[in-house]
C-alpha cells in the first residue's frame, strides 16, 4: 500500500490553492456529496436517539472538528497513557472514502500494526488520537478540510470525506508534557 497516512505538514499546505487550477470545479459533484455525507454523519442518531458521534475539536484546529464514535467503554481505558503531538503511535485501522470504497488499511501489512509519529499524520487522525487512550477503538469522520484537501492522493479524490475504524494499539516512543 502507499502508505497514506504519513503526510507531512508541508505537503498538507503546499496543495495549491482551489482558484489555480480547474480542481474545484472539476470535482464539484463530488465534493458536494462528501459534504452532505459529513453533514449526514454529524447528524446520526444511535438506536436511543442520542447522537452516534462526538464532535472532536482540540483549542489548535480554530474551530474545525471530526466525527468520532468510540467502540470501547472509556473508563476503562481512562488511565492509559494518551498520545501528545510529538509521541509515536501503533494503530491498526480501516479506512474508506465516503461511498465505502477501501482506500488503506494496516491488515494489508504483515503485522498488521501501522506506526508512525503523530505530527506527520493528517490532521483528523492528530485530533482523534491526542483523544485517545492506548486501547481506545473509534471510527472517525473525517471531512476533507482535515484530510488530504484539494490533494490527488493515491486512490483518494480532491475533497474527500474518510471513515476510519482505528485502535490505538500503543504508544512505543512517548513524549512528555513540558
């Protein structure tokens, strides 16, 4: 797989801007529905009539949230240690654009643990795993603001909306708070 998770920062900002090339209009119908399948999401209700999601919006992201539905009981969980910007992180994951087609998953690789430094991730997967604990189990939404933009990345189209089912499996290099 093409490993896509591991963006760096400087890629994230150096997608260009919309109005430079034909990417925002060529991709119009697209957005659009990944736009409205994140409104949806937002809006899900579970079987109680409580919302399925939590908006996850840490200080930094001014505003911008993503979706997450914990599997797991929390408490039980509660006294794990929880990733800082600079620890790296082991997952294990699924991921799929908004129509439930497959973009990566760590289950192709043959540990099936996906690890990397939490500050080279996209910023979705930041928010939700400075939320969690080891041992925590989501699926996340996340829109394409916090993706991957207006980016072509591998099989993943401008303006994509990801779903991600994610376990934090550990947190082999782990930074402390200053």
């Amino acid at each position: 797989m093409f490993g896509l998770l591991v963006v760096s920062a400087m890629t994230l900002t150096a997608c260009g801007d919309d109005d430079d090339d034909n990417t925002w209009e060529d991709y119009r119908e697209w957005r659009e529905a990944n736009k409205t399948w994140f409104a949806e999401q937002a809006n899900k209700l579970d079987k109680d009539g409580n919302p399925y999601y939590e908006k996850v919006s840490p200080e930094w992201a001014g505003g911008q949230y993503i979706l997450v539905h914990w599997f797991n009981d929390r408490s039980e969980t509660a006294g794990n240690l929880v990733p800082m910007l600079t620890s790296t992180v082991s997952t294990k994951y699924i991921g799929r654009l908004y129509d439930n087609t497959p973009v990566d998953s760590s289950y192709n690789r043959t540990d099936a643990i996906f690890t990397a430094r939490v500050s080279s991730l996209i910023q979705g997967w930041q928010m939700a795993l400075m939320n969690m604990h080891v041992g925590d189990t989501v699926q996340m939404v996340i829109p394409y603001e916090l993706g991957y933009g207006s980016s072509l990345t591998g099989s993943i189209y401008p303006y994509s909306a990801l779903r991600f089912n994610m376990r934090l499996a550990d947190i082999p290099y782990y930074e402390t708070r200053p």
